[in-house]
C-alpha cells in the first residue's frame, strides 16, 4: 500500500478526508465507497503523523493549568488543596523548581493527572 512521503501529500489527504466528512456519517454503511476512502485516508493520516509529527508527553506545568482551569482553582486554592505555600506552585508552574515526591503525589490524585506525567517518566 502507498504511503504519505511529503507534506503536500499529507495536506491534500486531509482537505479530502474534511471533504468526505461531510458525506459520511454514523448511518453510513461500512461498504460505501466514502466510507471506504475515509477509513483508508485516515490510516494513511495516522501513519504520517507517527513517523513525522509523533505525539509528546505534555508537560507536568501545561497540564497542572489545564487541570486548575477545569476545576476552577487559583494559585491559592491550589496551594491550599496541596497544602503548600502560593509561592511554591508559583514556582511550579513558572518551571522554576520541581515538586518533592510527596507533593507530586498530592498533584497527581487530587487534579487526576497521571503519575508518569508527574514524574516526567
């Protein structure tokens, strides 16, 4: 099966997959042929953007502030909600010092973020 070798390929595949989004949908038959050609495109997509634009792990800080946002937190709350002082996340979040084992603990069950992005394993 032919594969995506350039960029220009990948954009064309994907202006063809948007345009096929717009016929096929969840009644559409596993046998029709839009449906065919999405399914198809799709891996072709998934292939290109393993080899070539593969996903990282996010960083500990990005996903501490998503997780505040999404709960609603300040620095305060969240120093309050860790037990640590407002200055400590601050330096969290800024990068400039890192969690001790105890507190990335605390990170990962109280804002549900996964252990190996606390550790940066």
């Amino acid at each position: 099966m032919r594969t995506i070798e350039t960029h220009k390929e990948y954009k064309a595949v994907c202006l063809r997959i948007e345009e096929l989004l717009k016929t096929v949908g969840n009644e559409t038959l596993p046998d029709d042929p839009n449906f065919i050609e999405l399914d198809l495109l799709s891996d072709l997509i998934a292939d290109y953007e393993e080899l070539n634009e593969p996903l990282t792990q996010p960083a500990l800080v990005d996903v501490i502030k998503l997780r505040m946002y999404e709960k609603g937190l300040n620095q305060k709350r969240l120093s309050e909600l860790l037990g640590v002082s407002t200055s400590r996340i601050s330096e969290y979040l800024n990068g400039k010092s890192e969690p001790p084992l105890n507190v990335a603990r605390e990170i990962s069950v109280k804002l549900d973020i996964d252990p190996a992005i606390v550790l940066g394993v």
